[in-house]
C-alpha cells in the first residue's frame, strides 16, 4: 500500500480495526486522536497523534475513521475534508466494523457453550451488594463476563454444562433427571437428548414442570439417575431434611450436580436464629438466603454422607479459555454421590 494508512480514533473501535489490519499484516502509520490531553501517546507501539500534527503528515493518506459514534464520525469526516485533507482518501469505517470487524475480530475471542455462538461479548451482570464487595464470593456479585448476549446464560451455568458434558453422560445416554430451579440454557440442552425422562422443578408455580419443595419430593425412592440443583440449597432451613430427600429419590448409583455461592474468605455461616430479610441481607448478601457456604463447605457436606467431587475451570482450563468462555476463574461445581 503506497499511502500511509492512518487510523482515526483509539477507542474500542480503532482498536478492532488494528486487530484486524495486522492479521493482514497491513501496517498502521499512526492512530489519531482529535484531542490529546498529556502529550502524544501510543496504541500497540504505534504512536497516537492529534488532529493538528495530522495535518502536517506530509505524502498520500488512507484515513480510515473508526468512531462508534455515527454523528461524530460524520462530524469527523467533514472536518477533515473541509480543513485541509482534501487530497487524502477517507473512509469512516463505523459500519464496516459493526457488520464485518465484529465477527472477524472477536468471533476467536469470546464463545458461549451454551449456544454455541461466537460473540462479541458476554454481558456484566450480578449482585453489587455490600456483602459481595467485602467478601470474594464465587457465583454471586458483579462479573464483568456474565451473561451471553444470545441465549442469556449464565457464567456459573456454562461451567454446569461443562462439567455435565465431561463427567456424566446426561446429554448421551437413556436416563431421567430431576432439575431444581432449572436454567433455560440447560433445559434445552437436556431436552435434545431424546433419551433423558425429564423433569423439571420449582418452588415457585409456573417456572418449571412441577411444583416441588425439595425437602418433601413428590417422587418414589430411587428413581432419578441424575439430579441438578444449583443455587437452591442456600435458601433452604432444614438442608439436612432436603440432602435426604435428593438422596431417597436417587438411584443408589445416581449423580447430584450442585452448586452454590461460596465465600472463600470464611467458613460456612449459618445463624437459624436470623429470621429478617434485613439481617439475611446483612449477614449472607442476599435476603431470601438462609446461609453463606464458606470454604469448608465440602466438609460441611460430607457430614451428611456425600461423596464430593470439586470442579473448577482454574483446574481444566487455561486462562485464555476461561476469559474465551465467559467463565468464573474459581467457580465450583460438584458432582456428588452417596
Ligand atoms: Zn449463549
């Protein structure tokens, strides 16, 4: 390329712009910035003039003008034809990025398991309590990689359905499966498993197939060969009573998939004496919680006869995975026996 190609605007979009120029090996003269407030910087080691010193780059220029922001891109544009860029070919490439940079560029950085999409980026979501700010707790607080933008799941569900994929055979094989509080994502997954007998649970009317409290199942003893309930036990007084219900209606070779908020800073915490919602808030982070599990919480259920197998991502996969993913770098999800 004979001209000096310049890109104009540093933010998100220049940047995915560059990203994709070099894996052409494309060479970046400079990015260019309509102000610079400390002095003139640089992007990839590629120096970030202003607007000004843009006018003094001597020879033939490819602007390519890489703002999100449509009416300032025009803006941008009229300006540098008006001044004194007239001989320079300018693009504004805001559109181009949307329908084409996208998916090229950062189709290889994120991808949701659940949906199978590769994505721009997973949604921040999560609890910014107090409780969730002072205490590091794993599956609750603020993530910045939560939620997919296509099929709404959830970091800490994507890492159910990993481990569900790697260490049962609940999307292969003929079984029937007991699901608590039971996530879309995973609903629909099971469900194209024409073999799985499935059915699924809620406390609450009209979130599931049936009507269940989990500590009085309305099933037979020994029937389920799996049973998934994830961020159903902290809500629950008598977890005693609920463990010995799971462990009647599973088969006595049968799986639990579990999971909950665990605070990694403490050890489990549970005061049946606190009735309030106002003090559950205070204490566990959330008000219908009755517990916050802490790091003992393998031990805490052990005492009621599980066998407990641990899995995190921090342990199967690498970093660039777990980011790639949308996943929770510490999250736990347990596969469990009796
Ligand atoms: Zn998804």
């Amino acid at each position: 390329m004979k001209e000096k190609l310049i890109i104009y605007g540093t933010g998100n979009f220049g940047k995915r712009l560059y990203e994709c120029l070099r894996k052409f090996d494309i060479s970046v003269y400079c990015f260019c910035q309509t102000q610079i407030e400390n002095g003139e910087d640089s992007l990839y080691e590629i120096p970030i003039i202003s607007l000004h010193t843009l006018t003094k780059i001597s020879g033939d220029k490819l602007i390519l003008i890489a703002i999100e922001n449509s009416q300032v891109s025009n803006y941008i544009k009229t300006n540098l034809m008006n001044q004194f860029l007239e001989d320079a070919k300018i693009f504004e490439c805001g559109n181009f990025i949307k329908s084409n940079l996208n998916s090229f560029v950062l189709n290889e950085n994120q991808y949701c398991l659940m949906c199978n999409s590769y994505i721009k980026e997973f949604i921040p979501s999560g609890n910014e309590g107090k409780i969730f700010l002072e205490h590091h707790i794993i599956g609750g607080g603020y993530r910045k990689n939560c939620v997919c933008p296509q099929c709404n799941s959830m970091d800490r569900t994507r890492w159910v359905l990993y481990v569900l994929k790697k260490y049962t055979r609940i999307f292969n094989e003929p079984c029937r499966v007991l699901h608590f509080a039971p996530e879309d994502g995973l609903v629909r997954r099971i469900q194209a498993n024409i073999q799985c007998d499935y059915y699924t649970c809620d406390i609450e009317s009209g979130k599931a197939m049936h009507v269940v409290d989990v500590t009085d199942i309305p099933f037979r003893d020994h029937v389920f060969d799996y049973i998934i309930i994830n961020h159903v036990l902290e809500h629950i007084e008598n977890e005693s009573l609920a463990v010995s219900e799971l462990k009647r209606v599973l088969k006595p070779d049968g799986k639990i998939i579990l999971s909950f908020p665990i605070c990694m800073n403490q050890k489990t915490l549970e005061d049946l004496s606190i009735k309030t919602k106002e003090k559950r808030q205070e204490i566990y982070g959330q008000e219908d919680h009755v517990r916050l599990y802490g790091y003992d919480f393998k031990e805490w259920l052990e005492q009621y006869g599980l066998k407990i197998k641990v899995y995190s991502p921090k342990e199967e996969l690498s970093l660039e995975e777990i980011t790639r993913y949308g996943l929770i770098c510490d999250d736990i999800c347990m596969v469990c026996s009796f």
